[in-house]
C-alpha cells in the first residue's frame, strides 16, 4: 500500500490503523484541534486519547481521503469516514448501526507537522445513519 503524502492523509491512516504514536511525527505537541460534538483538543496527548476512545467504539473506523490541496502551510482534506459505532461515543449510543459522513479537515502545519485542525463533518448524516 502507497504512504500517502500529504500530512493530513498521513495523520489520518495512522489513526484508523490505530499507530497513535506515530502522531508525535505529525502533530505538534500544543496542537490545537477543532472537532463537533464536544471532542476538541488542546495538545497532542488529548488528541491521541480522542483517537484511542473512538477506536475503542468504532474498531472499524475508516477515513477515505477522497482530495487534497496544498497551498503554502495549509493542507484541505475532503474525506468520507465510515464505521460500525459499537459502543457510546461523543453523545451518540452504540448499539452496532454503520454509517457513512462526509467530512473536511483543514490543518495548518509548521515544520512539517500540523499546529492546527477544524474538522468540519456532516452531523446531521451521522444522526440519520445512527438514528434507531
């Protein structure tokens, strides 16, 4: 399988394939992340444990990369996350329902790694999916 180039793609795959450590080498250690539904982070090691719990109640949690484009330190991601919630996570029950959600992620980046993140994803598919 092709390493992605981007940084954002890469950070992606390594959280899906859950190799968590290999954020240090992407994130900044003050990275500050914009995410819905509460889990916004201020730092690196809250970012991994984001990552960590969603792995924990999507074991099959996957972001498809579908474009990128690169201009100066900013990097745009339009992606299409899948999974399978298995158990509660960020407000929403589990109770075994995939779903399907299309999602942007902007990262600013410095040195190589990003500083900063807004993830900005379509909650209302995610509800229409999740929703018994």
């Amino acid at each position: 399988m092709e390493q992605p180039s981007s940084v954002v793609a890469r950070w992606l795959a390594a959280g899906d394939s859950g190799d968590i450590e290999a954020f240090d080498d992407l994130l900044h250690g003050d990275v500050v992340v914009h995410a819905p539904r509460g889990l916004s982070t201020e730092d690196l090691e809250a970012e991994k444990q984001v990552w960590r719990d969603a792995l924990a109640a999507m074991p099959d949690l996957r972001h498809e990369v579908q474009e990128v484009v690169a201009q100066g330190n900013v990097e745009m991601a339009r992606v299409v996350v899948t999974g399978t919630l298995r158990r509660d996570f960020a407000g929403v029950s589990g109770g075994g329902r995939s779903f399907r959600m299309d999602q942007a992620v902007i990262c600013h980046l410095d040195g190589g790694k990003i500083t900063e993140a807004w993830e900005i994803a379509d909650m209302g598919s995610l509800d229409d999916h999740l929703s018994p």
